[in-house]
C-alpha cells in the first residue's frame, strides 16, 4: 500500500514533516478553505501543492497523492434545480485536478452532516483517548437539544424515556459539549451550524428519502465519473459514518448492496470506493474481506480503522487498529492480494494508497490541543502496526 496521512493544510499542529517522519510518501489533503461547491482553481490547487512539495529537495519526497473531500454540494444530494452548476464547477475541479497530476478524488454523500461522533475523549483502559458514539446521547441531542419534531419515532420508548432522564441530570457544560460534537462539525466536515439553522436544514430534507437520495447520487455520479475517467481521476466515495440514518436522514452507502448499486449506475473504473473499514465495519453484516474481493479494481483508497462495538451494538469506540471487530488480517490480506492481482494484469496502481484513520490521543499528545481522531502519535501507532502487518502478509504469500 502507498502510505499516506491526513493533513490539514497549514494550521495543523500535525507537520508535514511529522508526516515524512511517520515514514509516509503520500498526503492526503484538502481546499478546506475554498466554499463547498466553488471551482477549485488551478492556481489555488499548485499553492497547496507547492507546500506538500517544498521540502523534497532536502529530505524523502512527499506528494499530494489524495484529495479528500472535494466535497459536494447540499444543492446536488437534494437534487435541486441549481445542482445543474455545481456539477460542472465539481467536473471542472476534477479536470484541473487533473492537470496538476491529482489523480485521486474521495467525496461523500452523506445529507447535512459528515461523521458523527457523541464523545471525543473517551478513555481507554490504558489511558488513551478515543473517540465513541452512543445511541442513546445521540437520542439525547436530537430529543432534548435540538428538539426535532418528530424524532420520536427514530427510538423506542425506553431510549425515548432514558434519554430525558439523563438529559434531565446533564450538566450545562456537558450539554454544550455533546451539542457542539454533533454542530460544529469534526475535523473534515466542512460546515459548522447553529441550532436554528441546523433545524431549517433538516426540514429541507422532509421530502427527500432513501429512494431520492439514491437518485440524486446516481444523477451526480453519472455526470461526473465519465469526466473524471477521461481525465484520469479516480473518484472514490466515503461510506456513512456511522452507517445508519441519524436524525432522520437517510443514508445511502452504508452496506455492500448500496456500494454495487452505485457501481452499477456509472459502470467506469473512475466511478470508486474509499473503503473505509472503520465506518463499514461498525456493521456486522458488511463482509469486508468479500466487499474487497468484489469490489476489487473500484477500490482506489482505503482507510484502515477499527470500531468496538459495545453491550449495546449501536454502540461503538475507536479501538486500537489491530483489536477491533475488523478482522484486519484477512482485510489487509485481501488487499495485498488485489495488489498482486492488479500486478499480474497491469492494471491500476499497484500499490493502493491507504491511510492509518484516526488513532487514539496517546503520550505526549494527551498535553496538547490535537484535531479528534487526528493526532501524531496514535496515527503513527496505527501505521507502524498496519506497515508490519502487510509486510508479514507479504513475505508469506
Ligand atoms: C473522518 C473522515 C471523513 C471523510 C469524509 C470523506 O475521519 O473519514 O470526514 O473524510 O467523509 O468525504
């Protein structure tokens, strides 16, 4: 695999040369600053690129080796009349990511919010911090905070009658706490909002369920993956995180069937997956290691992570990258094997770049101010034991 990291761009406390240092070849970056939905201008995409690259004359070369996200407009997954032009901005920033020699493009399509999470210092047996999500606080902001009309029916009534009670005994500190987690967006999402907004922009979906969503990501892949394959761009969807709907949006690539769906609607290489062990494997009815078989070739990302599920199963944290419900052996495994295959048929890049996702708060990083999931050294961690495993994998095929 190409070892990648996630950076932030210039106001990460994670360095670029932190990421050399964690013996990384790829960044995986983003125009965090430009609008969703704006152009990606050449000239805005060589500046970042000219930072990933400024040191590589001095020390190993690094290279902007992902986009991640070139995010997609609200207009586009409700299928608005307007989505018309924020698909041909999305083509045109795919053909000038392209002429910068950027040839791989995640995106996701999840309504409204990217990840979500209801606590971002959860503590490990070992004293790491990670990250988890509970069902019932999840219940608590949409019940309690955010007072969704309606949101009743999305929990039983012990949840319903569990929640209140807690919410009933939350202290104002916690309660702003779990309603900025879910609000103000975790690091790659790339809006923040206020209650009220937040309130008006689900309303916007009251029309638009399971079966509109899909059509919109159909209509919008169907644009833009012939493009992309012209230019050589590989674009590669996020799944759900978690993989459910939440707050009575729905949500559409969460499970195999829904990812063979979308391969089927715009049936080119260029129309591709990130998989996202983390987020798919919070379901236990998602076959990894047959969804890397399947899928095979469409993979051009991969994010390796684990959740734990708890007592509850809709329930889960963060684990170590090795010990949680992935079977990250026969994952890893399998795509070593895609390596190979795509060696023997000449096809793709062989080394599939991938990225250690998230890690534990850990060591010196428990003393400083880090983005959740995106600190140093539980990454490093991450990498060094996924970097062992392929290569043991490796030597005994
Ligand atoms: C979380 C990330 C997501 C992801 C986007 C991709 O850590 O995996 O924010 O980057 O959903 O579009």
């Amino acid at each position: 695999m190409l070892q990648t990291m996630r950076w932030f761009g210039p106001n990460d406390p994670v360095s670029l040369m932190d990421i050399r240092q964690a013996g990384c070849a790829g960044v995986v970056t983003a125009l965090h600053q430009i609008p969703v939905g704006d152009l990606w201008s050449i000239d805005a995409i060589n500046e970042r690129k000219q930072l990933v690259e400024a040191d590589n004359d001095r020390y190993s070369p690094l290279q902007w080796a992902i986009v991640e996200s070139l995010p997609v407009h609200e207009d586009i997954k409700k299928g608005r009349p307007t989505r018309d032009e924020y698909i041909e901005n999305y083509k045109e920033s795919i053909r000038n990511l392209a002429t910068c020699g950027i040839k791989t493009v995640c995106y996701n399509f999840m309504p409204v919010l990217d990840w979500s999470r209801t606590n971002l210092n959860y503590e490990m047996p070992d004293g790491s911090r990670a990250l988890r999500f509970v069902w019932e606080d999840f219940a608590i902001f949409d019940l309690c905070i955010l007072k969704r009309p309606g949101a009743e029916v999305d929990y039983e009534p012990e949840i319903i009658e569990s929640a209140h009670q807690k919410f009933s005994e939350m202290t104002p500190e916690r309660i702003a706490e779990l309603s900025n987690i879910v609000l103000l967006g975790l690091p790659g999402s790339e809006e923040a909002f206020t209650l009220d907004t937040f309130q008006g922009l689900l309303k916007e979906y009251a029309t638009i369920g399971d079966a509109e969503l899909r059509q919109n990501l159909y209509y919008f892949i169907q644009q833009v993956a012939p493009v992309a394959q012209d230019a050589g761009v590989n674009l590669c969807i996020h799944p759900d995180d978690p993989p459910r709907p939440l707050l009575g949006l729905p949500r559409v690539v969460s499970t195999e069937a829904d990812l063979a769906q979308l391969m089927d609607a715009s049936n080119v290489t260029a129309n591709g997956i990130t998989f996202c062990t983390g987020s798919l494997g919070i379901r236990p009815d998602n076959d990894l290691p047959a969804m890397i078989r399947r899928f095979g070739e469409r993979i051009h990302f991969i994010h390796l992570r684990t959740t734990k599920r708890e007592e509850d199963p809709r329930n889960f944290h963060e684990a170590d990258h090795l010990a949680g419900d992935v079977d990250m052996y026969a994952v890893v495994k399998e795509i070593v094997l895609e390596q190979k295959r795509r060696a023997q048929q000449g096809i793709g890049e062989t080394s599939i770049p991938m990225r250690p996702d998230h890690g534990h708060q850990m060591l010196d990083d428990l003393h400083k101010k880090t983005y959740p999931g995106y600190s140093a050294i539980g990454r490093l961690r991450g990498l060094a034991e996924l970097r062992g495993l392929e290569m043991g994998i490796e030597r005994s095929l």
